[in-house]
C-alpha cells in the first residue's frame, strides 16, 4: 500500500498535471481564426469523408457549399449551425473542448464516426448532439477534476488511472463520451432531455470514481456497470433508506405543530400525575408491604403521598395523604447502590444485585421503589424521541434546584411494576439503555 505522504504528493502531481489545462479551458475561439476554424473543417472531414467535401466537386457554388455546410454542422450536433466556431466562445471549457473533440476524431477515430453517424440516423427528436454533448461533458470534467484549483494539503485521494496514460484527460473524455451517448439511448432521450441526461452521466462518474480503479479500462468497466437502470435502483434504495422525516416538507411540518404537541403531551403528563397512582410498599427486609399513594398537587409544585391498607381502586384525595414534599426541595434521584438504605444493607447485597431508585429531598427522607418500565394504553402518534424529551421539559420546570444522577444495574429478580408515570417523569430517561420504546 501506498504511504500517506507518498499518496499526498501523487495527489498534487495530479492536480497540477490537469492544471495545465487551465489555460486551454479559460481560452475562447476566435470565430476569426483561420487556424482554429480549420480544426472544425477538420471534424467535418473526418466524420462525413473527404471525397464528399462540397469544395472537390466540380462546378460546386459557394451557396450550395454552405448548405452542405450547415447540414454537416448540424449532423455533428453543434448548436450554431452555420458558424459552430461560436460554440467554443464560453469559457470554461472553451478550446478545451474542441481539443478533445479533435483527439477522439484521430486516436479513436473509429469510435468518433461510430458516434456521429449513429446519431445523424436517428429520428430528429432522438439524436444525441455530439457538439453541444462533447462541450458540456468538458465542462463536467473539468468541476469534477477541478481544474485550476490549488492542491489541498489535507487530501491525498489521487486516481492511480491517471498515471497510466500521457493523455489521460484526453481519454477520459472518449471514453465519458460514450458513456453520454449509451446513456442517451438507455432513457430514449430527446433534446428536450439533454440536461436529465448529463445529470445522469455526472452520477455515473462520480460514483466510479471512488472506486480508483487501477486502470481506465477498469474505470470504462466500473462505468458500464452503472447504467441507467442501476442508477435508478441505486437512487430508490438510498431514497428508501433515508430517514423520512429529514425531508423538508416533513420538517417544516414538525416545526410548525411541534410546540401544540409538546405542550399537549407536558399537559397529559401533568394530569396524569396529579390523578395519582398506588404501588406497593417494600419494606426493610424487602417484602412487599401494604401500598402508597403518590398524587402531584394541581399547582405542581407539591408531592401528596401515604401509606393505604388496600389498593385504592378510586381517586385518592389530597386530604388522605398526610405526607407531602415541595418538588423543589427534590435534591437528586438516585438508584442502586447509590440509595442511602443500599448502602446500609451492603453486606447482604454481596450476591443480590438490585435495582431500585430512592427519590431524596433530605437526608431522613427517603422513597424506595422498584425501577422498572411499563407501558400505558394510549399512543398519541407521537414518537419515544419527543416523549422523552417532553418529560425532560417538564423536569425542567425545576431544573435550577435539581440534580439528576441515574445508575442502572442488572437484576435477576422481579419487581413490582411503578407506573411509568410516576417515577419516570422525575428521572432523565435518555440514561437509561434498556429503554428503547415508549407509548403514551
């Protein structure tokens, strides 16, 4: 394998070979040059022969010269088909353009004549204009190589196919070409389509690119495998496995009835707690005795609990439960070992491991219940996610005078259920790992 730093400076030699290109690229064709118009005479010839050249005819105009001009510009797909040399008048990719146009047509001339002629036959609206096509594929190049921009330091993603060819700009564009007209069949584009179609042909690059194939023959292989179809499925299955909810109408949406449906379910809490629930009572030599009642006051700000023969099955008033704490004089939550009355029986814990929580607003009073998760009977269509973050909210509402610290330890025993909405609105369940999904 190649050493980073080694990997780094191939990575500049590569930037700075296709920066070479620059001044080509940022050139524009002087519709007034003799030298660069014969490139395109040049073009014309090699696609439709030199026999068939209107000048060698004997008796030939100069009116019907230029009509078999204009036909022949047209065939090879330029935009303007009467002066195609101002097609090349933008820059980028200017005389760029016109240098890969003129290395396909003598290196790879059979593959250029094949191109040209192919679309020529087609039906008016079904050909791929190979002018017009060979100036913006160009241009995409050019962005996807950056050319002009200076080496970054950081990066040593180098292509090992670049190396292996003096003229590897070149060829990358024969063989991106065909990649254009082949992907231009496949859609059964029209022109109309020209720009689907280079957007297309801009993913099929990019995503074999990554790949750093060794050799552009393996680059035209991982290439040819990415057709249009397999582009389409690879768009479904990433388009299927992004989170739904990150799309901008979903989030729009979310931002807008977020604040009613936080304050609607803080507000389904709020009462929940302040109706009450019972749950027994576990003694000092840990036997369940008898049960408590635990009620929110309707000002929230009151903890009402006391100890019941039986389980209530009713309302349980205000006045029944002798005992109250402010909640906020609620100090901290604790759970497991960390429990004052844990700490007192640790010698007999040595081969039970709890887990319990103690709910503390001074030292002398203590609550100790069984932590475990339960579900209730009504979902919102709210997810977890916001469920929890709403009884974190509600947490809040004393935040300056409390301090939560959660501890979860294994058991191998059963407990008796604490509803949920009890304890865990009093605790930061986002601590918690086991819990994994809530219904309201």
């Amino acid at each position: 394998p190649i050493k980073t730093e080694m990997a780094h400076q191939l990575y500049v030699l590569q930037v700075l070979t296709f920066n070479l290109l620059e001044e080509r690229m940022m050139t524009k064709m002087d519709p007034n040059d003799q030298a660069q118009r014969d490139i395109i005479f040049e073009l014309r010839r090699i696609a439709f022969d030199a026999e068939s050249d209107p000048s060698n005819a004997p008796g030939s105009g100069t009116e019907k010269r230029k009509a078999m001009y204009t036909k022949d510009y047209k065939m090879l797909g330029f935009t303007n088909h009467i002066n195609p040399a101002m097609d090349f008048t933008q820059t980028p990719p200017g005389m760029l353009a016109l240098d890969n146009m003129l290395y396909l047509a003598k290196v790879h001339q059979d593959t250029y004549i094949r191109i040209v002629l192919e679309n020529s036959s087609r039906e008016d609206k079904h050909e791929c204009p190979f002018g017009r096509s060979a100036i913006e594929l160009t241009k995409m190049l050019c962005e996807i190589l950056q050319v002009g921009e200076l080496p970054n330091e950081g990066r040593n993603d180098y292509h090992p196919m670049f190396f292996t060819h003096d003229r590897a700009f070149e060829e990358l564009f024969g063989i991106c070409i065909q990649l254009l007209n082949k992907t231009w069949k496949e859609m059964r584009a029209t022109a109309e389509d020209f720009n689907k179609v280079m957007q297309v042909v801009r993913e099929q690059i990019t995503r074999a690119l990554p790949s750093k194939p060794n050799s552009l023959d393996q680059f035209k292989s991982k290439l040819r495998s990415l057709s249009y179809s397999e582009i389409l499925r690879l768009r479904q299955s990433e388009r299927m496995s992004q989170d739904d909810f990150q799309s901008p109408p979903i989030v729009e949406l979310r931002e807008k009835i977020q604040p009613e449906i936080l304050e609607l379910i803080k507000q389904q809490r709020l009462n929940r707690l302040c109706e009450g629930s019972s749950f027994r009572k576990i003694g000092n030599r840990r036997r369940q005795e008898r049960f408590w009642y635990c009620r929110l006051a309707l000002n929230h700000k009151v903890l009402h609990y006391g100890d019941l023969d039986d389980n209530p099955q009713g309302e349980v008033t205000f006045e029944s439960l002798q005992e109250k704490i402010p909640v906020a004089d609620i100090k901290a939550i604790v759970t497991g070992k960390d429990c004052p009355h844990m700490k007192e029986k640790s010698a007999l814990k040595q081969n039970k491991v709890s887990r319990e929580a103690s709910l503390s607003s001074w030292p002398s009073d203590t609550w100790r219940v069984p932590l475990v998760v339960v579900f209730s009977r009504c979902i919102l269509g709210v997810f977890p996610s916001l469920f929890l973050n709403v009884l974190l909210r509600i947490l809040n509402i004393h935040k300056n005078r409390w301090n939560l610290c959660i501890h979860m330890t294994q058991t191998q025993q059963s407990w008796p259920v604490l509803p949920i909405h009890l304890f865990l609105s009093f605790i930061a369940l986002k601590k918690i790992p086991s819990i994994t999904l809530f219904h309201l």
